[in-house]
C-alpha cells in the first residue's frame, strides 16, 4: 500500500490525518498549503482537477473532497471486526452517509462563514449563528440519548462531523447551550488518534 496524503495540517487535510491516524495508515505527507501555487499545476491538476487539498493518491488512485477520503479509508483500510469505524451494516452506512452530507451540506458552509466572514456578520444579519443553532440543536438531540452518532460505538460518522466542528472553530462557537454537543465534542477530541494526530502537527 502507498498512500500520498497533500495538504497542509492548517487545513481540511487535518481530519484526513487523523482518520489515517486512527487507521494506523503509513503515508507520506505533502503539506501544500491551501494557495501554494503547485495547486494549479497540470500535475496537480490531474489528481485534483479543483486544484484543492486535500487530495491523496492511493496506489495510484487519486481522489479529493476531505469527507470523501474519509469514507474511502475508513471502508477500504478499517479491519476492527468489533467497533468498525466503517460501519456494517447498510442502515448503519446509510445513517454515516447521512451524517456525512449533513456535515458536509448543512453544517460546513455556515461554520466556514462563521470563520471566515465573522467581520461582516453585521452586514448580512445573524443568519449565520442562526444556521449554527438550528444544526447544534439536531446534533444536541440526537446526542441526548447516546455517546455516539451511530452504530453504538466511534465510527467515520463522528469523525467527520467532529472534524467538521474542529477547536479552531467551535472553539469559537458558544456550546454551553449544547451540553450533549459539547461533550461528545470532547470524548471525540479526547480519543488518541485524535490527540495524537493534533500533537504530531500542532505540536
Ligand atoms: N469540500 C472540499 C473543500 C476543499 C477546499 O476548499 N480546500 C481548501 C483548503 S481547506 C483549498 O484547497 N483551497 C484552495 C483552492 O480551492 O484553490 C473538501 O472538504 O475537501
């Protein structure tokens, strides 16, 4: 097996680590941050014809979008029989498949505008920590009767909507509201491959 992982740490690429790193996977890491010119080359172009990261190759297999890498390792490369963090089952996978897209479709945009566009709140209204509240809320629900998001166990699901609401951004966000959030938030940060992962990159 030969696994390429490009992207810098400060970025999407960071929840791809770590699911390497709960995988226990050996790669060879290409931090390219995300305006490195190398993005827009031809070469790059061809494994990522968005020219983002992060992107990997996998025995010659290219493949982007950081969820998607996600679930593509966690399927290909989880061996658990007990917990498997790719879920068997295909309710199961479903529910993590609709995780996923919830996190990617509903949640991502907003807590990205939250990051990025915190200055210009004031101009467009607080649509945005609306946005935020109404998707914590579904989250601190669906957590109020469980540790985890499916299967009775970690999986990729609370990977990637924890990823999603990694500390660089919720450390932004006020979660008192959402204790069941906030712990789950926490249990998941405090797993080793998480730690692991945050330390070898974070320092
Ligand atoms: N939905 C994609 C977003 C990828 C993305 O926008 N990546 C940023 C860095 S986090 C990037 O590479 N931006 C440079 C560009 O798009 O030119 C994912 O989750 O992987």
């Amino acid at each position: 097996m030969a696994l390429t992982i490009y992207g810098s740490e400060h970025s999407r690429t960071m929840r791809v680590l770590w699911m390497a790193a709960e995988l226990g996977l050996d790669y060879t890491h290409v931090a390219l941050a995300f305006d490195n010119p190398k993005l827009k080359t031809p070469e790059f172009l061809q494994i990522n014809p968005a020219g983002a990261i992060p992107t990997i190759v996998d025995d010659g297999f290219a493949l982007s979008e950081s969820l998607a890498i996600n679930l593509y390792l966690a399927k290909k490369y989880g061996r658990s029989e007990k917990e498997p963090i790719y879920p068997s089952g295909s309710s199961d996978e479903a529910d993590t498949w609709r995780w996923t897209i919830w996190a990617q479709g509903h949640l991502e945009p907003w807590v990205q505008k939250d990051l990025l566009l915190r200055d210009l709140i004031a101009a467009i209204g607080d649509h945005a920590g609306e946005a935020i509240a109404q998707s914590l809320k579904v989250l601190d629900r669906t957590l109020a009767d469980r540790d985890w998001l499916v299967a009775g166990h970690f999986t990729v699901a609370d990977l990637n909507v924890a990823a999603v609401l990694s500390p660089s951004r919720s450390g932004k966000l006020e979660l008192s509201a959402y204790p069941n959030v906030a712990t789950w938030l926490k249990r998941s940060y405090d797993r080793p491959a998480a730690i692991n992962t945050r330390k070898r990159f974070f320092g």
